[in-house]
C-alpha cells in the first residue's frame, strides 16, 4: 500500500467489495484510467500440495482470476492477483502490476529522469528488496 501511495496512487486496504459477504480485497486503488482490485497471495513452493507444480503462482493466479473476476467485471474494475513465492518468486500478473506502479511512480516524480528505464528497473528492484524483507520477517515471526 505504501509503494502504491508514494507513487502517486489513491489506495485503500481490506476493502469489503462484496456487499453482503465478508469479501475484502487486500488493496483498491482508484485511478481515472479506472480502479483495480489487488488479492495478494504468498504461495510456499515446497509445500506438499507445490512440490510437484513448477508453476504454483500461476496456478495460484488462476485459482484468483476464478473467484473474483465475476465480481471485478460486475464493477467494471481491473482485478490482479499479486502472488508471490517464499523464494521472494513474483506471478506474471505481479511484475505486470510492478511494471505499472513504476510508470505510475515516474510519471508523479516532480523531476526530469533523463534515463527512465533505468529509474523504472531500480524502482522495481527496491520494491523487490521491500517485498523481500517482509516476507523473510515473515517468515521468522511464524517459525519463532
């Protein structure tokens, strides 16, 4: 939500998005270009129910796009499965989103950035490395 916010994005968390059902999305962000709905998931790829699937995010992705994308085209919302893997692994749709929140950051920046794709890629690496270091708090908090 953070990264969202200093890029220049209006967002909010745990939004309930189904009325009457305790259906919360973990991040709304409201644009112009219209508002998107992002379910984050953290997929343990050693998991026994992984182990065998090399492509757990997708499949997590997948399983995502099934229970909320009737729910996202009702609104008329974009929806994104943000899933991640233990390893600090991004989803297809994640790094797309990444990409996103970095064009969204450049354009707010209120300074020429004379090499762009430079800026975007240490952007994204930072918000990597934050990402990283959540998950790995994470991680010690629960094996504690």
């Amino acid at each position: 939500r953070n990264f969202c916010r200093r890029a220049g994005f209006v967002v909010r968390k745990e939004v309930v998005c189904v009325e009457g059902r305790q259906k919360r999305m973990d991040l709304v962000i409201y644009s112009l270009e219209g508002d998107i709905w992002i379910d984050v998931s953290v997929v343990d790829q050693l998991a026994r129910s992984h182990i065998k699937n090399p492509k757990a995010c997708k499949h997590r992705e997948q399983e995502k796009h099934s229970k909320w994308d009737r729910f996202a085209s009702n609104r008329g919302v974009k929806f994104v499965p943000f899933v991640l893997n233990l390893a600090g692994g991004l989803g297809d749709e994640a790094l797309e989103f990444l990409n996103t929140l970095a064009n969204q950051a450049l354009s707010s920046d209120p300074f020429t950035i004379p090499n762009q794709k430079r800026w975007k890629d240490v952007y994204k690496e930072i918000v990597l490395q934050r990402l990283s270091a959540v998950l790995a708090h994470g991680i010690k908090i629960s094996a504690d």
